[in-house]
C-alpha cells in the first residue's frame, strides 16, 4: 500500500460547490502524503509529462472492491511486467464498501479508478470532471437471485417479492427492472453483502455479482440459485471501466493511452494464462481463495461479461458512441438523467478500439 499524493490542482480548480464535496479527503490525501515525505508523482494532478528516460511514471489505480478475479486483467498487467513495458510504476489501490473512489480521483489521491457508465454520466450531471476511458466489461455483471423450486424463474416473476439491494442500486439498476417489469419501491429490502439472510429466507430476492455471490450461496446454502442477468435483459450499463480526471486525458493523453493499451494487453493476457495476476490477488486481498477465483473466471467467460458486442472486433475495453447514448436515453427516460446533461462529456473514444490485434503482448 502507498501513501496518496498531494492534491495541488484539483483543489484550485474546483468550484465552491465541488471544493466542499471533495475539499476534506484533499486535504486528508495532502497530509498523508506529507508523512510519506511529499513526493510528488509524475501522473499527479497536473498531468506531468513523461519522467526522464529510463524512469516509470507513478500511477495509482483504485478498484471498486477488494481484490478478485473480476480485477484480473490490472493485476496481471503488473504481475507480467506489462504496466513496466509501457514505462508505468502502478500501484493498485483496493476498493471496498467505505472507499470513496469518486473523491480520491478528484482529490488526486488517484489517476485512474474503476467505474461504470450510469455513475460517469450521473457525475457529469453533478459537475464532476471525470471521463470514461476504456470499459472493460462490455456487460454489467449484476444480476439478481432466487431460489430453486419457488416459481422465480424469469423477472416476471419478481411482483410481490422483497428483492434485497444495496443503496447504490437505487438509482443503477432498479429504476430499469422497477418501470420495465412493473415492480414497487415496497419491495426493496437492504442487501449488506451478506448471503446469510437470503440463503435463510426462500421468499426473498437479492441482488448480487454473478462472479461472485453465487458461489457465496453454493458454499453457505448448498444450492445454485436461479440467476437473472440483467444485462441479457435490455440494462446496457458498462462496468469496470477505466476513468481519470478530465485535465489528465487533455493535458498528458499519452499517459492515458499508455495505461488503457498496458490495461487491455493485462486483461488478453489474464484470459490466457491467470496464474501471475490470481498471486497478486491474493496476496492484496489473502481470504480470496483459488477456488473462488476460478468460478469468477468462468463466469466472465460463460455470459460474455468482457468479450462479447464490440469488443469482438474492436478489442476488450471497445466502446461506442451509439451504446453510451442508449444507456443515457434508458437511464434519463426512467428520470435518473436530465435531458439537458452532456452525456458525451461522460467518454472519450480516443483510446480504445484498436483491435485486438493490437493489444497482443
């Protein structure tokens, strides 16, 4: 783990409204990173050029959750020596339910962090200059969960139903499931990231990763659930995707496109062979076992979660202007967006679709 960077920029660029959101966790970062002795990296907030030669730009990456499968591609870019190869020192800066990956981008205390679709566009909406990259997985990997046997079988089904969701979920996914299936606000119950109330209660539903709780529930409740990949269903949300501040794509896009291409080549080489990225996991995140990382792997692969749509042809990370205007007409339509909001300030196509033949390591 390494100490954040001061903030220096950020702060001066921010306005009243944005300087209160994010100016307590500067301030925090630039304390930190004094008693780490005040260095200063060169992929900083004000978008430094390259370092000299021979010399790695210092980069740090925050995840959204603790180290897994579903993160593979980053950590075996850094396992392989890929992030090395294209002049980058990453540190991966694990995620988890009480990390604020929003406010350490903009406070500096990272240069990229992992995100998705409807939060960039949201955060534009909020004035927050963040922009999209690259979006690893081409599908959203959250889906919801019932039990075998108790007549949920599609998401017609869900009327009546308590269906255990996170905060976050609120204004993702449920306002498309709640207007396309004709659900209720009744029926959200909270999800704390724990299968045991739902493995107990045959009754409810609960929402889930399907790399992860799924084998979650295998162990604890004895039973495959009855997944329900919304994704498959018309949400067309992108995830894990890659984002930094709007003054680092405009003011060091080389940095940029060397991260997004180290990235991408870490996800092709993760899908061949995972073994150097899954030690890296685990020694980051210790009660994440082989076995665990395997189903992950597997999944991603049987749904298609990142190879799948554009990225056939365009290689892993592909994005397009046609799929993000969807997400924001689906999303604004449901009145989670204004009409007004510059969705398009949301990406930038300028690092990605290369093919995948130019992602070979």
């Amino acid at each position: 783990m390494t100490f954040p960077r001061t903030p220096n920029s950020v702060a001066l660029a921010l306005n009243r409204r944005r300087f209160l959101r994010y100016g307590s966790l500067a301030l925090g970062a630039g304390a930190l990173a004094a008693c780490a002795g005040g260095s200063q990296d060169t992929a900083s907030t004000d978008a430094a050029p390259a370092t000299a030669a021979g010399e790695l730009d210092k980069v740090t990456f925050g995840t959204s959750w603790f180290a897994q499968a579903e993160h593979g591609g980053f950590y075996q870019a850094v396992a392989t020596g890929i992030y090395a190869d294209h002049g980058l020192d990453v540190t991966i800066s694990m995620g988890g339910p009480q990390v604020n990956g929003n406010q350490l981008l903009m406070a500096g205390a990272h240069d990229f962090k992992m995100g998705y679709a409807i939060d960039a566009i949201n955060s534009i909406q909020e004035g927050v200059p963040k922009v999209t990259v690259a979006a690893i997985f081409q599908k959203d990997p959250q889906a919801l969960m019932a039990h075998p046997d108790v007549g949920i079988d599609s998401f017609e089904d869900l009327k009546g139903k308590t269906i255990l969701m996170s905060t976050s979920a609120h204004t993702t996914f449920w306002p498309f499931i709640k207007a396309k299936y004709d659900l209720s606000d009744d029926q959200m119950g909270v999800y704390t990231f724990n299968v045991g109330p739902f493995v107990a209660d045959k009754n409810v539903v609960q929402q889930g990763y399907i790399t992860s709780e799924p084998f979650a529930i295998e162990k604890e409740g004895g039973f495959e659930p009855v997944v329900l990949l919304m994704a498959d269903h018309g949400y067309p949300n992108y995830t894990t995707t890659i984002e930094t501040r709007r003054e680092i794509m405009e003011g060091n896009p080389d940095l940029v496109q060397r991260f997004v291409d180290a990235s991408i080549k870490g996800w092709y080489s993760y899908l061949a062979d995972p073994a150097p990225g899954n030690e890296l996991i685990k020694q980051d995140n210790p009660e994440m076992t082989d076995e665990q990382i395997a189903f992950g792997l597997a999944k991603l692969s049987e749904y298609g979660i990142i190879s799948s749509g554009e990225a056939e042809s365009q290689g892993i990370g592909a994005m397009t202007d046609e799929r993000w205007q969807e997400i924001f007409t689906t999303m604004a339509d449901l009145g989670a967006f204004e009409d007004s909001v510059d969705y398009k300030q949301a990406y930038s196509l300028e690092f990605v679709n290369k093919g995948p033949e130019a992602y070979q390591v």
